[in-house]
C-alpha cells in the first residue's frame, strides 16, 4: 500500500531521475532560468515570479516544501520546467547571498 511519505519520495526521485538526465551544467543550477523568472514591480510587490504569472518562486518553493504532490495537476498552467527554474533561481540567490557578521554578532 502506497502512503503519502512513498508518493512525495516517488516525486523527489523522478526529479532526481530528470535532473541527472540534464547536463552536468544545468545540474549544477546553471539553467537559464532568466527566461522563466521574470520580475515586474507592479506584480505581486515585484516578487520574483514564473513566466509574467501571478505564481511567485516561493509559492512553488513553500508548496514543495510542504510535501504538495501534485503541483502540475493543480496548476495547470505550471511546467516542470517551471519548477526546475524555481528551484534553479532559488540555488542561484543562495549562492550569492553574502552573511554579514557585526562584530557584536562574532563568536567569542
């Protein structure tokens, strides 16, 4: 009997399956999700958002981080590249972000 924890490990192999299809580049984050990701300030505050929808990355990073299975089916007009890109956007900020430590904030 399949349960929910087997459906989301499923998911999360099928796109580890897809992603080391992919080249060693785009597994790596290097995917050009410049053309998926598009940021407008009149929509939704200027959040980072998929292909000029209302669909911000972090709706897709929360609702895969909550386990949500079935993201294609419940928003249609989603790609799983659209995904891809989200989480390749996501990687890309992390890696860019810098950590500013004040010196009240340093370790003993």
């Amino acid at each position: 009997m399949r349960t929910e924890r087997d459906d989301f490990a499923f998911t999360i192999e099928r796109l580890e399956i897809h992603l080391a299809e992919e080249s060693l580049g785009d597994r790596f984050g290097c995917m050009n999700y410049q053309q998926i990701i598009t940021i407008e300030p009149g929509k939704r505050r200027g959040k980072p958002c998929v292909r000029g929808m209302r669909i911000t990355v972090s709706d897709v990073l929360g609702w895969l981080a909550a386990g949500m299975r079935e993201i294609l089916a419940d928003y249609p007009e989603l790609t799983e590249e659209d995904i891809r890109a989200c989480l390749a956007y996501a990687a890309d900020r992390e890696r860019k972000a810098m950590t500013v430590v004040t010196s009240h904030e340093a370790p003993a």
